[in-house]
C-alpha cells in the first residue's frame, strides 16, 4: 500500500527538520570544540555521539 500525497509530503518536512536539527548541533558543538570544551561534555549537551564529535574536531583542525 502506498503512501498518500499528504503523507509523502508530511515525510518530507520531517525529515528537513530532523537534517536541519542535526545540523543546528553539529554547529554548536563546532562551536564549543572552538572554545575548548571537553569531546565528553559536548555529547552529553549535544547528544551527538563521540565518533560524530571526534569527526568535527578532526574537520575543524583540517580547516586550520
């Protein structure tokens, strides 16, 4: 059974506002790694895993 009209499209904005969520706490933990916070509080204030902010910190040095 397929998907109505409506709820393709109500599956459409809830995934632009998960991915827009998600990117919204990667920037803040780009931001606190920036301002020397530890990998381990920003998972808990983020709930971002350690292999995702261990992958920012990386990307930050890269950038610098």
């Amino acid at each position: 059974m397929g998907l109505t009209e409506r709820e393709e499209i109500m599956e459409i904005v809830t995934s632009w506002g998960e991915k827009a969520a998600q990117k919204t706490r990667e920037e803040i933990a780009a931001n606190l790694l920036r301002e020397g916070m530890s990998i381990e509080t920003i998972v808990r204030v983020t709930g971002l895993t350690v292999e995702q902010v261990q992958q920012l910190q990386s990307q930050l040095t890269q950038e610098n």
